[in-house]
C-alpha cells in the first residue's frame, strides 16, 4: 500500500521547497514521488472547475504510480482533508492519505519572503490564519521557517 501525503497551505508558505527539499530535512526524497499540483494549471479555467481538475490530477497520477512509490503531493485546489473523495480513493486503489498542513512559525518572515504578493497578502493572511484554526482536518503539522 503506498502512501500520499497532501501538502496543504497558502500560496507561497514553501509546500513545494519542502517537496523538494532531497536533503531529508522533512523526510521527503528520492523514494517519493513527487506531485505538483500546479503543473496541472488548473487556475487557467473556471475556479468552479478547480477542484474537479485537482482531483483528476491527483488520480491520473495515482494510477500511473500505483504500487511503485510512496507520493507527496502540493494541494493546489484539492479539497479539504474531510472531504469523501479520499476515503473513496483510498478504497478504490488501495492507498493511504496522510494530510500535512504547513505553517510559518513567523507571520513576518512570511510577508518579507513574498513581498511580490502585496496585493493578495492580507487573504493569504486570513487564509493561513483560518487553516491554523483547524489542525484537527490534519494528520500533521509542519512548520515551516
């Protein structure tokens, strides 16, 4: 049975340096496969369909991986950690979710690292504070810088 840990966080919080990271400063490396969610461009159509184009994503990526490696995967606009999709794929193809939210440990060092994202800061903001409100949709938290 592989294993795929979801990445959850706002834009920009390092779901995708950890992901990468090969030093195995978080776990993740090599024997990972690893899935980023945004090679699927899924903000180029209709936020309405971003979910659905998600979760096909993460699908087609479960069944060309199926009984090779364990996966990680950034969330892009995956639903909530909560939501039935996952109990149902977990049955359907034999794996397991692990859902990690990631978090700054420093609100600040957060603003200072994406200053080219001033005009959406403040909903990243609440974005994050809301998530931080809700660890018990998580299997783990990971802080990050």
């Amino acid at each position: 049975m592989i294993e795929v840990n979801i990445l959850y966080g706002s834009s920009c919080i390092g779901k995708s340096s950890i992901m990468n990271n090969d030093n195995n400063k978080y776990k993740y490396n090599y024997k990972y496969k690893k899935v980023e969610m945004d090679t699927s461009n899924y903000w180029e159509f209709y936020k309405e369909e971003w979910e659905e184009i998600c979760i096909n994503y993460l699908i087609e990526n479960i069944i060309n991986n199926l009984h090779k490696k364990d996966m990680i995967v950034t969330c892009g606009a995956l639903p909530l950690p909560n939501h039935i999709i996952y109990s149902q794929l977990e049955e359907q193809y034999s794996i397991k979710f692990i859902h990690s939210l990631v978090l700054v440990k420093d609100i600040d060092n957060y603003k200072t690292y994406n200053k080219h994202i001033d005009s959406i800061m403040n909903k990243l903001i609440d974005e994050n504070k809301w998530k931080e409100s809700t660890p018990e949709l998580y299997d783990e938290i990971i802080w990050n810088k």
